[in-house]
C-alpha cells in the first residue's frame, strides 16, 4: 500500500456502469466538458452516455449541471432535449447546445459559460459558440456576425480558418486552457477527420476570437516542432503559461483503440512570446512507462503515451497526470492494443522530473470502491479515460465519470466521483529530499556545536594560565574528608 491509498474517496455516483440520471446526479457519461469558477461551483455540460431516458446504448447528452464543491450536491440547471423532463413547460421553449461529446468550455464566475465545438451527430465536428448567461439561466448561440475574429491578416500556414467569419472552423477534442476572461484552443478534429494545427483565443468578454501565430524552437531540427493532436492533457500556471502533455496524432486511433499515433512529450507555451518550447520527451510514438518505485524521483521514470487523462495543479506549482487510454510499462504488442490507465505522476516543474505518485502500474486495473464517503486503503480507483476533473482547496483533486472499469469489472460509461488528497504528502508527509535536508541541518548543528565547544575550550584553558592569580585569590581550595585507606 502506497501512503496515497489511503486518501482516495469514493464521494457520490453509482459503482455500477450505464446508469441514467436522476435530479441527484447525472448519468453514466464519458467525454463531457468542464468548468469551475471561483465560488467552487463546477458546470458539466452533455458528453456520451446516459440520460433519465432508459435506453440500452449510450447517446450523444446536452444536459448541464452544476455541481458545488462545499456541499457535494448536483443540480440539475437544465435537462437538455434528450430527457424525459427536456419537453416540460419549464424547459421545451429553452434553446440550448445540440447534444454532443469533446467539446470545450470556460466562463466568468457568476456571468457566463461558453461551450464551443465538440462532436455531434454522425460524428461531425461543430463549430458553433453557445453561451449560457449564468444570472438569466438562458442560452445563446452566437451568430455570425458576433464571433468576428480580431485578426485582420490570416498568413500563417498552419491556419485553418473559416473563410466567411474569420472564426476557427468547426472541430472537436481540442487542447484547451481557460484563463480567466480569455479561452485559448490548439488542434483539435477538423469535419474531414484530420488533426488541425492552428491556435486561437477567445475573449470572453469581447466574444471575439483572433488566431495565435505562434512559433516553435525547431530551427533546423525537424524533431522539435510540435505535432498537431487529440486528447491531450492541460494546465495553467499564472495565467500566461500553458503546459501540454501526450495525446493521440493520428484522427483513426481512438476508435480501434490502437496506441499507433500516442505520444508522451510535455511542451510549454509561453502567452508573452507566443513561443512552443518542448520541455520533456521526445517525438517518439508509443513509449511505454518507466515507474520504478512510487515517490522515488529519478530522471529515468515517467508516464507511457497516452490520450483522454486528466490534469491538475497543485499549490507548489507541480503538474499531476492521472489515467487516460495508452501505455503502460509493458509494450502494446502486435495488434497496439491499448490500455486503460489509474496511475498517478507528478512533474516537478524545476527540476523537470516525473514521479509515480500513486495508481498501479499495471493497466487494466480494478476498481475498489469502499464505502461511499469514507477515505480509506480499501478505496482505490480504477483505470479509465476521458474523465472529468477539477480542483479543489487545499490540494483536493476530484475525478469524475469517464469509460472505465466498474464494481463487476465490466466496461462502461461510469458516473462516479473520486477525492484524491494530496495536501498530506505536499505538507505533512516527508519526501526523501525533505528527510536528506533535514539530515544534513541536524548533521551541520552537531558539528557547530562540536566546533564551539572545542573552540571554547580552548580559549578558556589559554585564558586560566593569565588569570590564575586572581583564581587562587578568589577560590578557596579545601580537602574532603576521605574513608578507606
């Protein structure tokens, strides 16, 4: 047992797979988008999966729902047209998004949330803009004419642009970052199924997009320039520098399953020079994972390729990586069979090294749900991929849904979600670099001391030979009665 079992919480949802919604949680769903605000309140909107509609195979979902941290309670802010309350008077007159998967969100606490793109019907990519006004409780689909781009000269190769609206054209399953009044996307699916290379930002105030020209360090080396994807994971740090790790670079992967187009690289993309710097990994395809021992960091460990996990930052600045579809130590084999993924790493940012944190290193592997609330070394979460996750205080990191393992370890769409507390290892727990530096200050204590003390002894030995008259003057010397002899 590693010192993480213990905190893993199964929180609220179903141990089983396939379960419809209720007005206390959504149902089963993989492939949704999120976003949280800063009253801790998180907003999940559609995905694939299950609705109150009883149905024997997933479907495309258009339903939001808000979920608040403090409480641990789902509300259900609108039902969508694919449920059995969507035509009710309270909802059939309501517009809102078409049912779809991969699509992207941000918003402005307490004012908006954007959803843009995602994959509908047929698979198609979208590239409509819905907003949904937070204190009206409405949807609006922006038209044409409000999601005019900003860029007035489109001279960049890798652009990929609507023609009549200057606007991104339609796509799904983008790498996305939310920065507090700005949404920025890189690639993404294209309505041809190829893997799109461009860069755009979103205001979310002015509700205008405008590309990125960005560059790349390659110069002369071809294998440092990026590689369009899917499925990549994200993070933020200050709101101007942007983190990516892995994905899948080829469109047909995902649905064979196969790991042919995954890769395990982690770029960063600096918003102040609009420059992509490659900071660990190379542009080798299907690596598979080095993991050593949990909390031993070493420049030689780090995750396999993978798409569809899940990020966090925590309050050090460190990048966590948990699960997704991909690699795990072992080869793919012949047929590059994928995997599905519970491991746990953590990139130190500084010293640019991974560590296996917690999860197993083999895919594959069950879920053990324990009791419903109660952290516990019982608990311990499954593989599974394209999830959802947020964070919360105090290094609080929450999992929820995604298609992965259930309690009969049956494959599914799940609606769990899981509390994974780090805050104990970051502060009160000792890594080995902590007990060294602690070491090496008791070490070098001991030694001062030492040090004084003979130092001390020293100077008061050469000093009782100058003042000795004034001892003998001062103290008087007297025998003590003695026995024996």
């Amino acid at each position: 047992m590693s010192f993480l079992d213990s905190e893993w919480t199964w929180l609220n949802g179903e141990n089983v797979g396939n379960s419809p919604s209720t007005f206390e949680s959504p149902g089963s769903r993989s492939g949704s988008t999120s976003w949280r605000d800063t009253n801790g309140d998180v907003w999940l909107f559609g995905g694939r999966g299950f609705s109150d509609l009883i149905r024997k195979k997933a479907f495309l979902l258009n339903d939001l729902w808000r979920y608040n941290i403090h409480t641990n309670k789902w509300t259900l802010v609108h039902p969508g047209s694919v449920s059995t309350t969507g035509g009710t008077v309270e909802f059939r007159d309501l517009k809102c998004p078409s049912p779809r998967q991969l699509a992207t969100s941000c918003g402005v606490t307490n004012t908006t949330l954007i959803i843009y793109g995602g994959q509908g019907k047929g698979d198609k990519s979208l590239g409509d803009t819905w907003v949904y006004f937070i204190p009206k409780q409405r949807w609006l689909l922006l038209d044409k004419s409000q999601i005019q781009s900003e860029n007035e000269t489109l001279v960049n190769t890798t652009s990929s642009t609507d023609a009549e609206t200057l606007a991104p054209v339609p796509r799904s399953d983008v790498v996305s970052w939310c920065l507090g009044e700005r949404m920025v996307i890189f690639s993404g699916l294209d309505q041809n199924n190829h893997i799109l290379h461009d860069m755009w930002i979103l205001s979310l105030k002015t509700l205008k997009w405008k590309e990125i020209i960005y560059m790349t360090e390659m110069g002369k080396n071809q294998s440092l320039n990026i590689l369009p994807r899917i499925g990549a994971t994200s993070w933020v740090l200050k709101k101007k520098i942007l983190y990516m790790f892995g994905g899948n670079t080829k469109n047909s992967s995902f649905s064979l399953h196969s790991t042919s187009g995954y890769i395990s690289d982690l770029w960063k993309f600096n918003l102040t020079d609009f420059k992509w710097t490659r900071i660990y990994g190379t542009s080798q395809l299907e690596t598979t994972g080095v993991y050593s021992t949990q909390f031993n960091s070493s420049y030689k460990t780090h995750p396999g390729s993978r798409q569809g996990a899940l990020g966090w930052v925590d309050s050090k600045g460190s990048l966590w990586l948990f699960g997704g579809d991909g690699l795990d130590r072992l080869p793919s084999g012949t047929f590059k069979q994928s995997k599905l993924l519970s491991d746990v790493w953590r990139f130190q940012i500084h010293t640019k090294i991974w560590t296996w944190m917690a999860g197993s290193s083999d895919g594959e592997a069950d879920v053990e749900y324990g009791i419903k609330g109660e952290a516990t070394s019982e608990a311990l979460i499954g593989g599974r991929c394209r999830s959802n996750g947020w964070t919360g205080r105090h290094n609080k990191f929450y999992i929820f849904a995604g298609l992965g393992h259930d309690k009969y370890n049956q494959d599914g769409y799940l609606n769990d979600l899981w509390l994974l507390d780090v805050n104990g290892i970051l502060n009160s727990g000792k890594p080995v670099w902590y007990i060294v530096f602690f070491v090496f200050c008791v070490v070098s204590i001991i030694l001062i001391i030492v040090a004084l003390s003979l130092f001390t002894k020293d100077k008061y030995s050469n000093s009782s030979l100058l003042f000795k008259s004034r001892y003998d003057n001062d103290i008087k010397y007297s025998h003590l009665p003695t026995t024996g002899d």
